[in-house]
C-alpha cells in the first residue's frame, strides 16, 4: 500500500515524502543498487512539485541512503548497515545566541518566548541550545558555531548589527527577534512597537491626561525608539506639546524603573501619567510611587507597560500594558529558521506580530485636584 503526504500535518512536504522513501527502502520496495522512479513519476505519485521531490532526493543522496549517476537515474545505496537502518536520522542543531550583559535569560519577558521555541523544536527533530557571549568576541562566535556544527542561529534582542551581519556573511541560516536590520534579506520577527505605544497613549490622552512621562531607555535601542515614536505621534496627534523633561531615562529591569521614578519624584515634577518602555520598569515606577507618602496608582498616576509579563497581572495594583504575541513569536522564529535550513531558496521575511492594549486598574482618569 502506498503511503501517502498528509498535507495538513505540521511537516514539511519535503521532509515527509524524505520519511516515506527511507521506509519504501528498509522494506525492500527499492532494493541496493536498484533505480527509483523518475521524478516526473514521483511526482504524479504523490501530487508533489518537482522542487518538492528534488529536495528530498538531494538530502538522501547527502544522507547515503542514495546516489546519482548523471544522465543515468538515482539508485539505492550498495552500503545500508543494519545499523543505519535502526537509527533514527541525526538530531539537527540550532541555538539562540544572546549577550552576556543585560541577558534575556533573566528576563520574564524572553521566557515564554524560550518556553515556545523549546515546545516547537521538540515537535521536530531539531535540538535548541542557547549560548551567551560578549559581543567584542565577533570571530568566536563564528568559530563557536562551526565548531558545534550548528545548523543556524537565532539572535535574541539588540545585538550589533555588524556580528549578525558577519553571521550572514557566512552563509550561516538565521532569524533575529526584536531587531531590525537594513539588510533585506535578513529574517526579522519583532513586535508593532509603535502601534502599541501609540495605542497606549491615546487610552491615556482619552481619559483626561495631558501631563504624560515616558519611561524609557537608550533611543539607541531600535525597539526603544520606535515605542518612543509611537508615544510622540499619539501627543501630536492630541496637539499636546512634548518638553524634554517628559522623558525619564531609565533601563528595562525593576530596578532601574523604581530609580528613575523616585529620582524624577524629587524634583516635584509630578506627571499624571507614565507610558513605561516595559512592564519591569513599569512596576518598579509603581513602588516608587507608592513609597512616596502623598501619592498613589492611579489616583494622582497613572502607569502603563509593554509586553504584558506575567508578573503585571499580579501587580499591586493590576497592570495596564500592551499584549505581545510572545508564544507567537518564539514558534515563528523555529519554523522560520528551520525553512531556511531546509530551503535554499527561502527569502528572507520581516514579520510585525500584532499587540493588543490590556487595561487593568493601574490607569484612570486624572484627579480634578491635579494640574494636567
């Protein structure tokens, strides 16, 4: 009985009808040293394109478990072990590579994402490792990847654009997450970041606030400067002028966010509201806030994140922040990368994944008593 191409199963066409032939020989339908059919034949077999077949017949023939002869046929391997026909085919690598400082390892945020890329590649037969590094060791890296015979990476975060770039110039498989790129050939998933700043701040402007601080990072950061953009444009949009000391330079952790809020609490210049570049700094923003005797959230300000970690959920109060699409993103950064291994033809993609504005009771209208 012929086995047939399921094409609903989550596998490539490719990599299936490669499983179905390796069978077909193990029991004997195509024995050593015999021909296989034509690929004009295969393909009306099994309702495949060419490029379909052509694949799967180049990877067995890397494989060994075939051989051309051109302007002859492709034959059945002379040499199949016992044992070669036990062993299920070897385990391919990839690895998320990431930076040693600031490491999205620690992160809440990148731990779904993990988690989904983790679920993805165990439904395939791949195996994902992570690796951290400094980014100054640009040559290690390349001699690291080759040395564990990686078959690509994916780079996690803002990593420089010239050590991804040596990467591609090396004709090495990879996708980048949360990063843009000139190059465009270069596959690139990251999150509406714009949208979603701008979303928030129009939420903010529509319940009476005026006086909104940004809480952010490096505008170095691409991901920083485009949800800075976003934010500005909602405030220019709302003919509400922006003054440099709207912008409250802070990091993504905790810990920088309750530092930068109590500093700028100091000053006296109370904002009505604050837009954080994520939902850590924008917790950490809330318990300076609170520490501070005469002020709370959202009675005199409102808070509003980006990413919608665990964690905001289950702040004290409840988190107002923008959903990103992290399960998402993770399962797109594997199936991606996988293609273009597979696939020597694949073309490079740029993929914004959508956001979505979850309030919570971190936000309100301003107090009357407050100047806005």
């Amino acid at each position: 009985m012929m086995k047939k191409i399921d094409r609903d199963k989550r596998v490539f066409l490719h990599k299936q009808f490669l499983d179905v032939l390796k069978e077909e020989i193990k029991e004997g339908k195509y024995k050593p040293g015999e021909y296989i059919p034509s690929e004009r034949e295969l393909v009306e077999r099994y309702g495949l394109s060419r490029t379909t077949v052509r694949r799967a017949i180049s990877r067995l023939v890397g494989e060994g478990w075939l051989y051309s002869v051109p302007g002859t046929g492709t034959f059945v391997s002379e040499v199949i072990s016992k044992e070669k026909e036990q062993l299920k085919p070897k385990s391919k690598d990839i690895a998320c590579i990431l930076k040693v400082a600031h490491s999205p390892l620690d992160s809440p945020y990148y731990s779904k994402i993990f988690r989904s890329m983790q679920e993805e590649v165990a439904r395939r037969d791949y195996h994902l490792s992570f690796y951290s590094f400094i980014e100054e060791s640009n040559l290690d890296l390349i001699k690291i990847i080759r040395e564990r015979n990686l078959d690509g990476v994916i780079f996690i975060g803002g990593m420089k654009e010239k050590i991804i770039l040596n990467v591609c110039k090396n004709k090495i498989p990879l996708v980048v997450v949360d990063n843009y790129l000139k190059k465009k050939d270069i596959t690139t998933i990251v999150p509406d970041n714009k949208k979603g700043a701008f979303e928030a701040t129009k939420y903010l402007i529509r319940l009476g606030h005026k006086k909104i601080y940004f809480l952010g990072a490096s505008l170095d950061d691409i991901a920083v400067a485009e949800r800075f953009n976003g934010y500005k444009d909602a405030l220019e949009q709302a003919h509400i002028f922006y003054k440099k000391e709207f912008f409250i330079k802070s990091h993504f952790q905790v810990s920088d966010g309750y530092r930068s809020m109590r500093s700028v609490l100091k000053t006296g210049k109370i904002p009505t509201a604050v837009l954080a570049i994520n939902d850590e700094a924008a917790i950490g923003a809330m318990k300076a806030i609170m520490e501070k005797g005469n002020l709370g959230v959202p009675k005199n300000i409102s808070v509003v994140g980006f990413d919608d970690i665990d964690w905001a959920a289950h702040a004290n109060p409840p988190l107002t922040t923008v959903r990103v699409q992290k399960e998402k993103t993770g399962v797109l950064a594997v199936k991606l990368l996988i293609e273009q291994i597979e696939n020597q033809d694949f073309i490079g993609v740029k993929i914004v994944t959508p956001v979505e504005l979850i309030i919570r009771s971190s936000s309100s209208m301003p107090s009357k008593t407050q100047k806005i």
